[in-house]
C-alpha cells in the first residue's frame, strides 16, 4: 500500500450525458429543461435530465406526470442508447490524444493514470483543460465534463463532484482533508442513506469524524474490511480496487403501451432471452440458472403485480435450450396470475430474464448418472451449429438477418439493449 504525495489520477466525470447528447444532436433544445424518458407515457421515470431541467427540482427517477407539474415546459426525449454509446466511443477517442485511459466505470464515467512526468498540479490541470477543450470542438459544445484530479481514484471521482457542471477540481494530497470536510457524509460515493445510518449510529455524523477515526474503526463501522479499505483511500492512499467476476447476464424491457398483450410481451422475452444469450457466447460462458420475471397492471394503472421464476439446467450457452425454459416459465407465470388475481389477459408492463451460475466450459461437471443418450447428444450437437451459424451471419453482415421468432418493434428501433451502471453495450448489440 503506497502513500501517495502527488497527482497520479484524473476522473472524469460527463455532465448530465444522455441530456446533454440530445441537445448536441438537437440544437433546438439546447439551454430548455430536457428529460430523456425509457417510453412515453406519463407514468415512467426521468433517466436523466438536463441541467435546466434541474433547475426545477428534476432528477433522474422523477416521475414524469410529476416532473411536468414542476416544470410545465418541460421537453421529454424517447432514449436512443445506440447514440449514447457511439458518443461515448468518440469521447474515448477524444481523451486518448491528452492522456491515456486507465478504466472505464461507466458510460459517463472514466479515468487516467497520469504519466509519471504529468503528476504535477501544472501538468495535470493542463492536460485537463486540454481534454475539455477537444471534447467542446470535436464532439460538440453541448457535451461538458467535470474533471477531478488526486492521489487515486476515490479522491478524484469525489473531485468532480464538487463543481458541476463543467468543473475542474484538484485535491492535492498536502491540502487533505482540506475542502473534503465542508462534504456532508452522503457527498462521498458509496455512502448511501443505509450506509450513513450505520455510520451515525457508530458516532460518525460527520466528515470531520469520519476523517478522525482510524483504520480499525472504519473497518467495525463498515463491518467489513472494505471499511478499512475506504479509510486508506480517503487518506490518499493508493492500491487497485477489486475486480468483481460477472455474475449475471441479462435483459429487461419497460414495455411500449403497443407491446402490453400477452403475445406481444412473450416475443419480446423472448427477444430479450435471444439477445442475452448472444451476450454471453460472445464471452464464452455458460449458464446454469435461467431466471424470468414480469410486472403486470391492477385494476388501476399504478398497482402493479410482480412474478419472478427461474429454472436450473445442465450450463449452456445456445439459445434454443433457454427458450424452452422460457416458455416453461412463461406458462407457469400466467397460471400465477390467473390464479392470485384473475386475470386471464394481463396488461403486462414489463418483462425481465437473466442468466446466472456463469461459468467457462471447463468448469461444467457433468452427473455422473446422466449419461445422454445418442439422440440427445446429437439434438445438442445441432443446436450448437446452429447457433454457430446465426453468430458468423451476424458478424458478417452486421445485423441480425436471420432472427429466432418475429422480432417485435419498438419505438426505440431496437430491443432489450440499454445501458447499465457499469456496462457500456458493444454496437453490434443495437443491430436490428
């Protein structure tokens, strides 16, 4: 574990991205309250919003019929995540000529592991500057970023926190705790309300406390050793974060007041599921666990009733094994409705599948018992060719001409592919 006494890390931190993208591409609603919505309809949430939008008390998971009280003139953009991909892979590009990219934590998120030569407060301001000036004239001036630059990557990521939008904050190792103790404990990341009540309830109400107590208690408070772990970085330590394995792969779709019948939501599942799959051969993994859920509407609009099931196989990774699952699953779903709430045609509101136990092929044992018999075996043999199959056509010709079922259409124009926390979809996955 080093101590660190220089500037080795800048984050930066994209303001307001899906918004800002929209005003980029649409210079009409530049400088007006702007929301980017999953589906139009009143009763979803904000994605994101617009500084202007803010301005009105609007955040990401506001309620649209909500948001629309607060701001009258509010503007509600339909999601394309296709475009948020491709401007943050132009975004890259960008930031690669000032300085090289360390991790990608987000579609809006990233950071740099200065050069050596570059970890003074003169380099490393000047290589920001420079960042943010590339990004204004060659991807677009609606597209601003908040740079925080430290000793590590908490400490820079709390950095562009501090001013927004467009800010540049450097925190110095020789300054600390400095400005961090004008934060309130909900100002860090990874201090969430849950987390902030554990904390108080060990005596740290504040960031002075917080910055006061010793490794040890950090450790007891958190009740694990990422406790001590956050002490050491808050105090400018530097050492990697762990990397996590992939545990699950999955989809899930709010669905187009279009796309609510019963017919129309198992092909969309199903779509989901095809795609999901497709995700997880890319990374040559099987799985074990199949899991389906659904949310259908009451007798009023805002009830809703959920359904979750899941089913566990002999790990693979083609499509056809999952679909029968599904459609197990599909029928043990509407017989749960039927039977709970009578409802023989439920308005379905949103379907969801995941792949889960992941594995690689050499991790699969088989049963020692379940030996397959040649039919079975040679039903496998020509799932896998033709799945091989579909995977060379799509990378041939860059899309999807050869689907599993009816693809149904969306006002999106693609289906199941949005982006995540922590993961930014390849483009190939918004073929249609």
């Amino acid at each position: 574990m080093e101590k660190i006494h220089d500037l080795k890390w800048l984050f930066l931190d994209l303001n307001s991205y899906f918004a800002s993208v929209e005003q980029q591409e649409n210079p009409a609603l530049r400088g007006k309250p702007v929301v980017v919505i999953p589906t139009d309809t009143p009763h979803t949430c904000a994605i994101a919003a617009s500084y202007e939008a803010k301005a009105y008390g609007i955040k990401t998971g506001t309620i649209i019929r909500d948001a629309r009280r607060m701001c009258p003139g509010l503007i509600c953009v339909q999601a394309r995540h296709n475009k948020y991909v491709d401007y943050h892979n132009r975004i890259i590009e960008e930031v690669v000529k000032h300085t090289p990219i360390n991790k990608i934590w987000s579609i809006d998120e990233f950071d740099s592991r200065l050069p050596p030569s570059k970890r003074n407060e003169k380099s490393a301001r000047d290589i920001a500057m420079r960042i943010k000036h590339g990004i204004w004239n060659n991807i677009g001036p609606a597209i601003s970023c908040s740079i925080g630059i430290g000793p590590n990557t908490l400490l820079g990521k709390i950095a562009t926190d501090m001013q927004k939008p467009d800010g540049l904050v450097i925190l110095n190792p020789v300054d600390l705790p400095g400005r961090l103790l004008d934060l309130q404990l909900t100002d860090i990341p990874g201090i969430g309300i849950n987390m902030q009540r554990r904390l108080n309830r060990a005596g740290i109400t504040t960031m002075t406390h917080l910055w006061n107590i010793s490794p040890k208690q950090a450790r007891k408070a958190w009740g694990s050793v990422q406790g001590e772990r956050f002490w050491y970085w808050l105090h400018g330590y530097d050492f990697p974060h762990q990397e996590t394995s992939r545990s699950v792969i999955g989809h899930s779709r709010v669905l187009d007041p279009s796309l609510r019948t019963p017919e129309k939501a198992r092909l969309m599942a199903r779509r989901l599921l095809t795609k999901a799959v497709q995700r997880m051969r890319k990374q040559n993994l099987y799985a074990g666990t199949l899991g389906f859920s659904a949310t259908v509407r009451g007798a009023t609009y805002d009830q809703n009733f959920k359904w979750y099931g899941d089913i566990r196989l002999t790990p693979a990774n083609d499509p056809f094994t999952f679909l029968a699952q599904l459609e197990t699953l599909w029928g043990d779903m509407r017989a749960y409705f039927e039977s709970h709430y009578n409802l023989r045609s439920p308005v379905f509101k949103k379907v969801s599948v995941s792949l889960t136990r992941l594995c690689q092929r050499e991790q699969i044992t088989g049963d020692l018992f379940d030996t397959p018999n040649p039919e079975t075996r040679e039903k496998s043999e020509k799932q896998q060719a033709l799945a091989k199959a579909l995977d060379h056509l799509q990378a041939k010709y860059q899309k999807e001409t050869v689907t599993l079922g009816v693809p149904p259409k969306t006002l999106a124009g693609h289906v199941g592919t949005k982006i995540a926390f922590s993961r930014v979809p390849d483009k190939e996955e918004f073929w249609e």
